[in-house]
C-alpha cells in the first residue's frame, strides 16, 4: 500500500512538471517574438546612432536565442515527463494516457488512441523551433544591414 501511495505521488508530481513545461513551450515563442519585435520596432522609430542599433539588436538577438534554448530545454523535460508517466502507468498496470499526437505502442495499450488528421501530425514544438529560427535569422539580417539603414 506505501509502494502504491509513493507511485501515486511521484504520478501527480510529474503530471505537475509536465503541465508546467508544456505552459511554457507554449509561452516561450510569444515571449521570444514580442522582445525580438518590440527591440528591433523601438530601436528603428528612436534611435538615431547606428552602433546604438547595433547593441541593441545584439541584445534582441541573444535574448531570443536564449529563449531558444529554453524552448529546447522545456520540450526535452516534457518528453522525459511523457514517458516517466507512461512508465509509471505501465508499473501500475493501467491503461496509458495518449500524450503524443503519434502513439507508438499499440492501440490496445491506451484507454483512447486518436489519430490525428493529416495536418495536425506537424508537431507544434518544431514549427515554434523553426519560427524562433526564423526571427533569429531576421535579426542577424538586420544586424548586418544596420549600418546600411538610414533613420531620420
């Protein structure tokens, strides 16, 4: 019975870091797109100084990538989290909870299997990935055109 409780415990703690990382893949992008856009809008409409520019955007550049990298980090700790949960199902001896679009086990294995339509197989986290590579591109860009761009 203490076995069961402790199973249970570390059940829900996990179910808790996992609703906690997939908040913040999801968080991650808006954030990274609204300093990345804010810097870049604010540093064109006010400041006059190329080389101001220049930090700025810098600045813009590392705090998306850094985000970048949380993103990464929040995505691998969900993972972990999908399957410590499906392993602790599995010791409990239930039915698994469907956590991925694309299932791996059998369909008999979950209490619910859905398959998804085409469209939504895309995973969400890499399209978030490609978009935050994609504003990191644009920033670099507008580091090298800086000093090329004339603000009146």
């Amino acid at each position: 019975m203490e076995r069961l409780q402790s199973i249970l415990a570390q059940y829900h703690e996990c179910c808790e870091y996992l609703r906690y990382h997939d908040r913040a893949i999801w968080q991650t992008p808006l954030a990274a797109s609204t300093i990345g856009g804010a810097l870049a809008a604010f540093n064109f409409a006010y400041v006059k100084d190329w080389r101001a520019r220049e930090i700025i955007l810098v600045i813009a550049f590392l705090l998306v990538a850094s985000l970048f990298y949380a993103l990464l980090k929040h995505r691998y700790f969900a993972e972990v989290e999908q399957g410590t949960l499906a392993q602790l199902e599995r010791t409990l001896d239930v039915k698994l909870i469907q956590r991925t679009t694309s299932p791996v086990l059998g369909e008999k294995a979950y209490y619910f299997p859905k398959k998804p339509a085409k469209c939504l197989r895309w995973s969400a986290v890499t399209l978030f990935k490609y978009a935050m590579i994609l504003l990191l591109v644009a920033l670099v860009v507008l580091i090298g055109l800086n000093p090329f761009i004339l603000v009146d």
